[in-house]
C-alpha cells in the first residue's frame, strides 16, 4: 500500500513537473514570440524611418532643383528683357532720327512714363540677391506695355510718313509744274527783255557826220588849236520812225588829249549815273532828218594839241563817239 501511495506520488510530482516545464515552455515561446514581433516592428519602423529619411532627401533636392529652375527661367526671361527694352530703345530711337513730329506727343509722354516705371523695378531688382517670379513678371508687363504704346506710336509715324510722302509727291509735282513755269517766265522775260531791247534800241536817234573843229573869234576855221576861240561840233540826225518825236535835248561832252572834260553844258543822267557835259542843245525832232546841227562851247582857256574826244548823248543813249587829232 504504500508503495503504490509512493508510486501515485512521484507520479503527481511528474505530472506537475511536467506541467510547469510545459508552463515554462510556453511563457519561453510568448516571450520569444513577443520579442520577435517587437523585433520586426522596430525594424519595419527602421524601415518606414529610413524611407521617409530618403524621400524627405529626394523632396529636398527636387525642391531645390525646382527652386533652381526656377531662377534660371526668371534669370532668363530677364536677359529676354533686357534683349527687349534694347530692341525697343533702337526702334524708338530710329522713330525719333526720322524727324517726324506728331501734332499730339502725348504717346511719347506715355512711352516715357513707362520707360520710367520699367527703370526703376529694374533697379529695384538689381538690387535684390533673388529675384521673384512675381517681380520679374511685373516688368514683362510694363515691357509689354512699352510695346504696345510702341507700337501705337509706331503706327501713328507710318500714317504721317506716309500723309508726308504723299504731300511730299504732290509738292514735287507742283514744283515741276512751278518749275516748268517759272522756266516759261523766264523764257518769255527773255523774250521780252530782247524785244524790249531791240525796241529801246529801234528808238535811239542816230548821229551821222560828226565833225570837230577850232574857230577863231569871227566864226572861222582856226587850224592852230591853241588860237581858238570857240570849238564847233556839227551832225546830222537821220531819220527814226520808232523814235518817239518831241523836244530832244542833245548833250556834248568834249576830252582833252589830257583827260580833262571841258565843262559848262550842266549834267544829265546815263546809264544811271550822273555826268557833266561841255554843251548842250534842244531840238524839236518830228521823225525826219535834221542835218546841220552845230553845238559851239566858247573856249575859256588856251587849250593844247592833241587828241580830243568827242561824245553825243541823248534819251540816256551815247549816240556817238570820235577822237579828232587837233595841232597847233
């Protein structure tokens, strides 16, 4: 009996060792179990960590290459200014070479005004290490702008140039027109002025005969110059039916071999000058020949041999000269 108590003893001791071994086991399995999952949640967790490391990386450099890009465009488009406004500048410039002027310059006014506003962002800019795109656009605004008012301006110049060139056509043909009669004026002024002339010449009286000679005081030929008393001119005037008829008054003028003009006739006007004359004579000319007619200028002093010249003139026309060689 108690053996058998014995053996039903030790087989409740193993059957408790057993289960408590077991027990063990199975906390040891929980345990690994739980140290396992936590395990792999740390390492997911690593996992997830490191990816969102990586892609806040990737994110980072893709902002700055965006950022990048994003300066090299405005960077751009503002050399595409700058290209622009100088391109602007020379059509301006060339606009204002041409000297054309508009009766209303408010559209330079205008150009002008943007022209000031496009200076001052780009100073603005030039000042400022980063350039937004908010800024940079602003000033391709005001460049279009600039443009548009440009090319108003520059439509505007061609409608003038264009009003000019036509007036200028018109103007050429007038001056041709002009210029056709102004040829014809003076082709008829010639013209005229030759008939002009040939009639004022048709007019002149002629002398015929001229003669010169000493006298003593009786009125005689006096061959000895310096024994002369009187000097005596004669001619005829032959007959001009173009001359006006009328009193004519005749007048003598008389050199001496010395130069010297023998005075006392008074003075008359030719070729707008004023001249003194030896003698002078009025004759009633009716367009008929008057031959005989003699001028005498009573000597005053002793006069020389030599060569005298003698001149008429009448109606502002020379109507003959001569020399006569006089001795003692």
């Amino acid at each position: 009996m108690d053996n058998l108590n014995k053996v039903d003893v030790n087989k409740e001791e193993s059957m408790a060792t057993k289960q408590a071994q077991y027990v063990k086991q199975q906390k040891r399995k929980r345990m690994i179990m739980v140290v396992s999952g936590v395990t792999l949640l740390l390492l997911i967790l690593g996992i997830f960590v490191f990816m969102m490391v990586s892609k806040n990386k990737e994110l980072e450099e893709s902002r700055q290459q965006v950022e990048e890009t994003q300066q090299q465009l405005l960077a751009q488009q503002m050399q595409i200014n700058e290209l622009e406004l100088l391109q602007i500048d020379g059509e301006f410039r060339q606009i204002e070479g041409q000297n054309v002027m508009l009766a209303n310059d408010s559209i330079v006014e205008k150009y002008q005004a943007a022209r000031a506003q496009i200076e001052k962002l780009r100073a603005e800019l030039n000042n400022e290490k980063t350039k937004s795109a908010a800024q940079i656009k602003k000033l391709t605004d005001e460049i279009n702008t600039l443009k548009g008012i440009l090319r108003d301006y520059t439509a505007r110049i061609n409608e003038l140039m264009a009003e000019n060139d036509q007036l200028k056509e018109e103007n050429t043909t007038i001056k041709n027109q002009n210029q056709q009669l102004n040829n014809r004026v003076v082709d008829m002024t010639r013209k005229n002025e030759h008939l002009t002339e040939r009639v004022t010449l048709a007019e002149k009286l002629n002398a015929t005969g001229l003669t010169f000679r000493s006298l003593n005081k009786k009125g005689k030929n006096e061959k000895n110059i310096t024994k002369a008393k009187m000097l005596s001119v004669t001619f005829t005037i032959p007959q001009n039916n173009s001359t006006p008829p009328g009193e004519k008054v005749i007048f003598l003028r008389i050199t001496t071999p010395e130069g010297n003009l023998l005075t006392g006739g008074g003075s008359f006007d030719f070729e707008g000058v004023s001249l003194e004359a030896t003698a002078r004579k009025t004759i009633e000319y009716a367009n008929e020949e008057i031959g005989g007619i003699e001028i005498i200028w009573d000597v005053n002093a002793t006069l020389t041999p030599g060569t005298y010249t003698v001149e008429l003139f009448c109606d502002n026309f020379r109507l003959a000269s001569r020399t006569f060689e006089m001795k003692k």
